[in-house]
C-alpha cells in the first residue's frame, strides 16, 4: 500500500508534466515551467527510495529528493515575484540560485564520512520488505530549513504586497499562488511522516502542479500582449512578415501573403532582392527604415485597395533581431481622409478669404483712426505713413544681420503696429495738439500723456483680437516709443534694456522723421545735420546695437525722403 501511494506520485507528476507540456505556451512563466521538470525528477527519487533494498541505493534516491527539497520553493518564490510583476534584482537571484545550490551540493555529502549535512545514518529492511532509516540530521540541513522557510517568506510577503498595492493584478491568480507555497511549506515542516510513515511531500508536489496549471491556463487570459497578437494572427485580419538585419526573408502569415502573392514563392532565408516584385516595394521600406526609424509608416496601393505598412523591430525577448512588416488595409480610412482633405483645404481657403477680408477691414480701421488723429494735429502731415517706412527700412536690415535673430512674424507684426504708435493724441487737446509753437511745461505734461492713453486705447482695439503677440507689440509701440536709452524718457522713465525692443526701433523712426520734417515750429532740418543728431543720440537715445542697420538703411532713408520732396 505505502509503494502505491509514491509508485502513484510519481505518475502523476509525470503526467501533469506531460499535460503541461500539451498546452504549452510561449507565455506560460519560465519558473513554473522548470517545477514541472523538478517535480517528477524528486518524486521519482522518493520511489525509488520505498523501493530501495540497499544503503547505496536508498541514498542515491534520497539525494534525488533534495532536488525537490532544495529548489522547488526558490522556483515558486521566483514564480511569485514574476506573476505578480515585481522585478527581482539579478544580484539577488544569483545569490539564492548559489544558495540552494550550495546546499543542494552539502545534501550530496550524505553517505560519505562527512557529518555537515548528516551526523549518522542507519540502514535496515524492515519484515514488510521496506526500508527502516534512522538519521540525524547536521548543519546544513538545518541551513536548508531556514533558507526554505526565508523563501516562503518573501513569497509571501511579494503576496501580500501585490495585493495592496498593485490592481492589476488579479486576486484570484494572488490567492492561487499562495495555496502551493502555503502546502508545501506545511508539507516540509508540519506533516512529515505523521500518517503511517507517509511522507507528504510527494502529495504536496503533485497538488502544486495541479494549481500552477490552473494558474499558467488563467495567466494567459491576463496577458494582454500574447493574447492580443494570438488574436490578431487568428483572426487574419492584419498581415504580418519578418526579415532579419540582412533583408533575408523570415516568414509571413496568410493575410500577408494574399497582399503579396510573391512570398508564396520566396523561400525562407532568401534575400527579399531574389524576388524582382517585392524588391521593388518592400526594400526600399527596409532601407528607409534601417536609415531612419522615424521612416516607419508607408502606404502602398494595390489596385483600388490602399494597403498601410508600418516597419517595426522585430524582437525576441529584449535583443533586436530583424524588421517586421504589420500590413492593414486602410482603404476605408484612405477614401475618408482624401475626402476630409478635400473639405478641409475648401475650408481653410474659404476662411483664408474671410480672415484676410476682416484683417484688411481691420487694418484700414486701425490705419484711419490713426489718420484721423493725425489730421488734428497740424504739424504732422504724413507722419504716420513716413514712420511706417522707416520702420519698414530699419528692420530690412536686421533681417540680414543673423545678430538680431528676428522672426519673419515678429518683423511684420512691428510694421503692422507702427501706425498705431501716436493713437494715444487723440485724447489730447486741440488747444494744445494744434498749437503753433512751442509747449509751456505744462502743456508737455499734457502731451506726454499720450504715451500711456495710447497704450490703453490699443489695448481696447485689441482686446479680442487672436494674436495675442501682435497686440502686445502693438501697445508697446504706443506705450514706450518716447522712452530713452538713457532713461530720461517718458512716460515710465525706462532705461536700456528694459524698454520693449519693438519700442527702441519705433523710437529711431519717430525721431528721424521728427528732425527731417517740417513742423510749425522748425524748418525740416537738413539730412546730414539729422543724421549726426541720430548718430550722436546712440546710447543715449537710442540703443547703441540699432546703430548698425540705422547706417545700412541711411541711404535708403534719405532716397525715400528726398523722393516726398
């Protein structure tokens, strides 16, 4: 009956070895899969060891089952850590593989005249034929006590951990975990030989295998990167084909080679050059990929059918080993694209239109307050439209110069603003916008003031306008175009380089235009004289780093106002 009981243990973890073996999957975990080839190995032993008649031969089996007793509960605990996605460091698997296995290498001193895993040994055959060992045990096995009550520790606590702390995870695979670690640690310390001499860990063993095969059939359900390609691969819906670093053909499947009638014909490990169709279409991909995997995504059309190929890395495991071909058909999505195209480039011209309509109104309703504001003051006939210009001038020639990095939205948005710069007068009195001559203090008190009302206005104007940029260049114009490099400008009294750079050259403009024309209370001043009173005002007036293109566009400056002439 006893020789049944581990004759029937044994069988039956060769048997669930074999099972597993049936419905193995690429995803099914490396350590689970090793208990099904320990178990059997260490069931095997304990037999043989029912079967023994000799000293020699109960050992040798008895040296089979510590196989079993020295690895088993490190794989499940590698299993543990593994299915519940908690990466163990490669130090620390070492150190426990090398610590099992030293103590796997002490079991093997048993028999001999070493006492460090067994002090002494007994052998006899008892009047039913069986075996009668007594033993005492030695160091070492009491160290293979402690290191499988450690492993049952951690499997635990790696359990525990998971439960709390990681949901996606399931519960029920955290509960099925638990049971053989659970058993098996009963098995070794609790109920070792307690029923008639049985040993219980064979059973055990048997009962782990049980529940890791419901474990490794539920976990493929949870694996949502094998399952999903399983899926797509059956369903046929996604074409799939492999070459290695060398363009060498690999393999495809059915959906693939429907797209590409030409792989039924090329052999595997053959060149995709030794084949005249899909070296015309497919290398061409692999090489552009090869040079650059942003080149990833490519569309080839078949007839009326519109095929989208995206080049990936093939891989196993980690390690790159190839390319890898994933073929849709996107017709459908080709047909509603080229149609949306269509409706959307309408679209955008007829907004294109009206956008440019109503910035064109907008412009002219800038352009003709910032006239009509002119129009009351007498002296400045045509300020507006020369200041403009000579923006226009300064800034063509610091878009040459790479020194001033100035963007081409930045550089049209300050000519755009540049009319708006004096909006702030029309909040001036006529008496004194329109007086003839000179300003008492107080009157330039009052003239100063349209720096800032210029600003407030500009704002109003723009206040819901989309260009957030061009409004704030725009009130920075009108705000700061008086300010000085210097800081005895106004209204804020700003100094270098905190006064807006679309300031500093709306301030050159303004000046140089100031000096040239005629006002009702100066000559215009001849172009030499104006240009030494610019030249002299650079750092002091003016920002010293305008002076550059100021002298490039002089000439231009002085074409343009001898022209009005």
């Amino acid at each position: 009956m006893l020789t049944l009981y581990y004759d029937l243990m044994f069988f039956c973890a060769l048997g669930l070895t074999l099972f597993y073996m049936f419905i193995w999957h690429k995803h099914f975990d490396v350590h689970v899969t090793l208990l099904y080839v320990l178990v059997p190995v260490a069931n095997f032993g304990y037999m043989m060891l029912i079967h023994a008649k000799t000293p020699d031969a109960w050992l040798a089996a008895n040296k089979l089952t510590y196989v079993g007793g020295c690895f088993s509960m490190l794989l499940m605990m590698l299993a543990v850590f593994s299915l519940c996605h908690i990466r163990l460091n490669r130090f620390l698997r070492v150190f426990f593989l090398a610590l099992s296995l030293t103590v796997f290498l002490f079991s093997l001193t048993q028999g001999t005249s070493s006492t460090v895993f067994y002090q002494d040994f007994s052998f006899a055959l008892g009047e039913d034929g069986l075996p009668q060992v007594v033993r005492r045990y030695g160091l070492m096995h009491t160290v293979l006590q402690i290191v499988i009550i450690g492993y049952f520790a951690l499997s635990l606590g790696a359990i525990v951990y998971c439960y709390f702390r990681k949901n996606q995870v399931s519960r029920k695979i955290l509960f099925l975990l638990f049971l053989p670690t659970l058993i098996c640690i009963i098995s070794f310390f609790g109920g070792r030989r307690f029923i008639q001499g049985i040993e219980l860990i064979p059973a055990a063993y048997v009962v782990a295998l049980l529940i890791f095969l419901v474990i490794s059939w539920r976990i493929s359900l949870y694996d949502i990167t094998d399952t999903g390609i399983d899926s797509l691969l059956e369903k046929g819906e996604t074409g799939f084909i492999s070459f290695d670093f060398k363009f060498n053909y690999l393999g495809s499947n059915e959906t693939a080679k429907n797209v590409f009638p030409a792989l039924r014909s090329l052999t595997v490990d053959h060149s995709v050059r030794s084949s005249g169709e899909l070296e015309a279409v497919a290398l061409p991909w692999l090489q552009a990929f090869a040079a650059d995997e942003k080149n990833s995504v490519f569309l080839h059309e078949i007839g009326e059918k519109t095929y989208q190929i995206t080049v990936s890395y093939l891989y196993t495991g980690k390690r790159k080993r190839g390319y890898q071909f994933f073929i849709t058909d996107d017709t459908t999505d080709r047909q509603y694209i080229r149609l949306l195209d269509d409706f959307n480039r309408e679209l955008q011209q007829e907004v294109a239109a009206k956008t440019a309509h109503i910035e064109e109104m907008h412009n002219q309703l800038v352009l003709g307050m910032a006239t009509m504001v002119e129009s009351r003051d007498n002296s400045t006939g045509g300020h507006i439209r020369r200041t403009s210009v000579g923006v226009q001038l300064l800034i063509r020639e610091m878009q040459k110069d790479p020194a001033f990095r100035l963007t081409e939205g930045f550089c049209q948005r300050l000519i755009k603003a540049a009319p708006m710069h004096d909006l702030g007068k029309i909040a001036v009195d006529d008496a004194i916008l329109r007086k003839p001559g000179r300003f008492t203090p107080e009157e330039f008190e009052s003239m100063k003031a349209h720096a800032a009302e210029g600003a407030r206005i500009v704002r109003e104007i723009l206040k819901d306008t989309d260009d957030i940029e061009f409004q704030l260049i725009a009130e920075n114009v009108a705000h700061y175009h008086h300010e000085r490099w210097d800081g005895s400008g106004y209204p804020e009294g700003l100094r270098q380089e905190e006064i807006p750079f679309e300031a500093r050259i709306m301030a050159v403009a303004d000046v140089y235009d100031a000096l040239v024309s005629k006002r009702a209370y100066k000559d215009k001043m001849p172009l030499d004289q104006a240009h030494a009173i610019i030249m002299e005002g650079m750092g002091k007036h003016f920002d010293p780093q305008l002076e550059k293109p100021y002298l490039a566009a002089r000439e231009h400056l002085e074409q343009y106002y001898l022209s009005l002439e």
